[in-house]
C-alpha cells in the first residue's frame, strides 16, 4: 500500500489523475472504475482539463461506477449516473455506449447485480478503481458488517452513511433513499490498480483504521491492505491521525 500526503488536496487531484491519464494513455480500451461523492471531483476536473488541452482521449475506454441509489432514475440530479454526466462524461468524448452502471431502477435487483458482475468479467475486470472511503470506513457502498461481500448486492445504507449524504437530497428537497446497490467488495479487489483519495479531518479516523488497523469487515476498506497495487493520497488532515497511538 502507497500512502501518499500533500498539503494541498488539488495537488493530491493532480497525481490521481495523472495515474489515471497515464493508463488510457498506455490502454486507449482501459477499463476504469470511476467514484462518485466529493473525493474524485477534483481529479475528474483535472482530467477534464487534460482532455480540452488535447492530452488525454476518452472515447475508446470502458466505464464502470461503484453504486447507485435504488429508486432514482439516470435523470435525478441525485443519481450517481447523473453526478458522473456532471462531473466528467459529459464534459468528455467518453462513448456513452461504453458507460456501465448499476441500475437503481431495474425492477429486479439481484438480477441487476448478477448482470454487473457479468459485465464486468466480459470486459475483462477493471484496470483502475477510483475510490473514496466513508467516515465510516465504507468503500463504495461496502457498510461496515459481520463479512466482506463479494459480487454486487443490494445494501441497506447506515445511519452514518445517511448522515454524511442527505444534505445533496434535502438541497432539492427530496429523502435520501435507505437502499442502494453496490459492486462488492471481490470486484474491487479483483481491479488491477485502486486508487483511493480522502481529504479532511473527517476522514482521519476511518483512514488510520484503513491504514494501520486490522483487515476487518467491520472496518471494510482495511481489506485494501491485502491488494498487491493500492495508491492512498491523503491531505495532512485526513492524515492526522497516522502513527498516533489508538
Ligand atoms: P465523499 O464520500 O467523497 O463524498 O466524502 C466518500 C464515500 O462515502 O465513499
């Protein structure tokens, strides 16, 4: 596991994507696992800027997003499919042929999770996942819990996940729902790369545990530290709490 700090979060945006430029430069057809929530902005805004410059192409990669929310649709503003069209795709020559997500509408949801495994798997699994951690210590929407799930499934979201993300739906004036799906963790672990990004202080806790504490399902993202390629960039504050006694 690379452990990676910088004082200012854009310079941790800046090396995250030019990981990321980096492969689809080397793999015009990578298959990239792509985050959704406040971590990865700034690193879709600095691909974005790479693509204006002329640096980066996206039109020939494959897409896959870690969750959606079940019940909203592509076009609420709160989907996480929408958050993407937002803050890269859209903003990109990406072929919306080649974006893969689960769907929070599909009217069966194990099968939905089956078909996104299977995806996966014919797209040959992901070359490099993008992901954020919860102050929870979740990674996609993998909830602290008694095992470590390993192929897509429906999950019941944790107060604490509620907590952090409601405040996207009360800005429109709609619940957050309970319910979402979720690559499991095997998918992610089965990517090539991973890439994790947390800035601020309320990230310190769950990135000690992540970092220094025991591989535990209680803590989910701690399952990390047994991948052969990780790259954590932290920002001094999400770092604070490193080396410290517990
Ligand atoms: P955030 O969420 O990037 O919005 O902090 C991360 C996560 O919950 O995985």
């Amino acid at each position: 596991m690379r452990v990676i700090i910088k004082d200012n979060p854009i310079e941790i945006s800046h090396e995250a994507a030019e990981l990321i430029i980096k492969q689809i430069n080397k793999d015009h057809g990578s298959v990239l696992g792509f985050a959704t929530g406040a971590s990865p902005v700034e690193t879709y805004k600095r691909i974005i800027e790479k693509y204006n410059e002329g640096e980066v192409s996206l039109k020939h990669i494959t897409t896959f997003n870690l969750d959606e929310y079940v019940g909203l649709s592509q076009d609420n503003v709160n989907s996480y499919y929408y958050f993407m069209q937002d803050n890269l795709f859209g903003k990109t020559d990406v072929n919306p042929e080649k974006i893969n997500f689960l769907s929070g509408k599909a009217e069966n949801l194990e099968e939905e999770c089956q078909r996104y495994y299977n995806r996966i798997k014919e797209c040959g699994g992901i070359d490099i996942q993008l992901l954020g951690i919860g102050t929870n210590g979740h990674i996609g929407f993998n909830e602290p819990g008694d095992k470590f799930k390993d192929i897509p499934f429906p999950v019941k979201l944790t107060q604490s996940t509620i907590d952090s993300n409601r405040k996207y739906f009360e800005a429109v004036g709609d619940t957050m729902p309970e319910y979402a799906l979720t690559m499991g963790i095997g998918d992610i672990m089965r990517s090539r790369k991973i890439i994790l990004i947390a800035t601020g202080e309320s990230k310190a806790k769950a990135v000690k545990e992540l970092v220094e504490g025991e591989v535990s399902p209680s803590c989910p993202a701690t399952i990390l530290q047994m991948h052969a390629d990780v790259t954590i960039f932290l920002d001094k504050a999400a770092a604070s709490l490193l080396g410290e006694k517990k």
